[in-house]
C-alpha cells in the first residue's frame, strides 16, 4: 500500500547566511511619518561585520515541513534545488531531520537559491533571488491529508492554479495557505482559485488589510472579510499584540503572546513556526482555538535561536511549555 504523508509542505528552498553587523558599523532610523525603518550603513567602505551563520535547507515551506515533522506529524517537501554544492547540503540537512525528499526535484544548469540575511538585533533585513524553476505538482501515490503552500519564485503563477485544481480534485485533501510577498501582491481576483479551495489561511494584520485592500483594524471584521474569500479557518498575527482566529461556528478567539523567556535572538521564522504548528496541531485533532495555544509556544522558542528552525520544538517539550503557561495564558472569545 502506498504510503500517505500527513503534511507536504510545497514552495521554495534556500540557504540563509546570517551576517550579523556590528552595532557601531550599521544604524536604523525611523520615518515618522510612516513608521518605516531603513538599514544604514556606510556606502564605498569596507564594513567589518561580527559574525556569519550559514544555514541550509530553509523558506517557508521547509521551515514548515521540520515543524511538523518535529511535532510528530509524517512529512514530506516539494521543491526544487540546482545540481551544486548547496543543493546537496539541503538535501542532507532534510534527510537528517527526517523529511521525505522523494519530491524535490534537482536541476541540471540551476543554482539553489541562496539568501542573504543582515542581522541587526533581533530584526533583519534580507537580500533574495529567485531561481527560475519549472514548477509542477508530483505525482503523489495517495493524496496528503494537508498541503502546506507558500512563497515560490514570481514565475510561478500557473502553479498555483495547478494547486487549486488538484485540491478541488481531491478534497480529502485541505490546503494551507500561507502567502509569500509576491503572492500577496497577485490579489485575490488572480489567485480566486486558490482562496477558494483553502482550508487554513495564514497571514499577519499589515498582509490582511493589504489582501482586502482595506484600513480596516477590527480583527474580527477582517477575519470573516477574509473567510469570505473562501479559507474556512483565517488566522491573522499581530506580532506582540497576539493572534487570531475563527472558529467552525465564526466566532472569534484570540490569543496573547508566550511570553520570552529572555530578549529575542533572531525573529527569522516567527511567522512559519506560527503557521505550521497550528496546522500541526488542527491535523492532530485540536480545535482553533487549541491550536491558537501552540502556535505561539513555538514562535516563542525559534526566536531565541539564529535562523528558522534551530529553536523548533518536539511535540514533548511544546506540551511541556503548555503545562507550566502563566495563568493568562489561554484563549479568550472576542466580538
């Protein structure tokens, strides 16, 4: 009998090298007009920096498929990789964490992808490229019970219709949506397919009112304006202020955040923590607004740690956090 994964996980893979700048090298000044924040650094020098950290295997997407495979659940990547030196190195970091690597496909005359990520304090700023990539789905022997999609290169749009087709062809399978920047920035008229055919959505408060093209600040509103759109269980984050969702029966939920045990390391991977516990924890049987209680516990623990997946926790040691939750931790209905 062919084998059927819990959780595939389909978009881009890539390296992150981590530099982090010295503070008296590099400044951040703040627009205050429109609260945006700028990287400054000297032009035409040579600007000494403080340390590098090269991590293999990372994106939304892979991110994603280790934290569910960490909290138990069985899982597999779809994605693309050249034929070099770092194509290889993610490969082996996947299989040493135990994702399948059956869909990943390597490309003779493609490099892998490889990112650049300038640390300063716990925020960064990162330089991207996109490989150009023939996307296409796998054939998968048995349907997964979740697809967990997110950031690909912006030549992929026939892709994601692919995607919508297959889950409106296999609804056994729920699709997970987490939007990637130029992904956002398609909208929902191009990607109508795919809003429709969502199980889990995922996005923050800044993404959401750019989605629905609104300046609307009630969470509740927003959430049914984008459970309008089709996904059946919207989550919005809102970084320190907590996260949100509905439940089957449209009610509200909120939920605050864990709090740090000690000042955040490096936010890299806050929100693919997030999303993909959550969706964890929805595909080992818990309602919303359970799974609104573990997805910060995660977040929590990768920030303490460089890169996305270093702090990613077991299964075990997420109960763990669960059980010893200050007293307010716990998620309340709101309207």
């Amino acid at each position: 009998m062919s084998h059927q994964y819990d959780f595939v996980a389909i978009g881009d893979i890539l390296m992150d090298a981590f530099i982090e700048l010295e503070k008296d090298q590099a400044d951040v000044s703040i627009d205050m007009d429109t609260g945006r924040k700028t990287l400054q650094m000297p032009f035409g020098n040579k600007v000494p920096y403080k340390s590098v950290v090269v991590v293999p295997a990372v994106g939304n997407s892979p991110n994603a498929a280790v934290s569910a495979h960490r909290l138990g659940l069985e899982t597999a990547l779809v994605s693309d990789i050249g034929h070099d030196k770092f194509g290889k190195e993610c490969l082996d970091a996947l299989r040493q964490e135990g994702i399948a690597t059956d869909f990943v496909k390597v490309h003779e005359g493609k490099i892998t992808n490889y990112h650049y990520v300038l640390r300063y304090g716990a925020e960064r700023t990162i330089l991207i490229q996109h490989e150009t990539y023939p996307y296409s789905l796998p054939d998968f022997p048995v349907p997964p019970r979740y697809i967990y999609f997110s950031s690909v290169g912006e030549h992929g749009l026939a892709f994601h219709h692919e995607i919508a087709t297959y889950v409106k062809e296999h609804p056994e399978t729920k699709l997970v949506f987490q939007p990637g920047t130029f992904q956002i920035k398609l909208g929902t008229v191009e990607l109508k397919d795919v809003y429709e055919v969502t199980e889990i959505f995922f996005c923050n408060k800044e993404e959401s009112q750019e989605i629905l093209k609104t300046t609307e600040q009630h969470m509740p509103t927003l959430l049914k304006q984008l459970q309008a759109l089709g996904p059946k269980i919207p989550v919005i984050t809102d970084g320190p202020n907590g996260a949100y969702t509905l439940d089957a029966e449209g009610q509200a939920w909120f939920m605050p955040m864990y709090p740090d045990p000690a000042e955040p390391v490096d936010r890299t991977g806050a929100g693919d923590s997030f999303a993909s516990t959550f969706t964890a924890a929805i595909a080992l049987g818990k309602t919303p607004d359970e799974a609104l209680a573990w997805g910060p516990i995660n977040s929590m623990s990768v920030v303490q740690k460089v890169g996305a997946q270093a702090g990613l926790l077991t299964r075990a040691k997420l109960e763990e956090y669960l059980a010893n939750r200050p007293a307010d931790y716990v998620a309340k209905k709101i309207d």
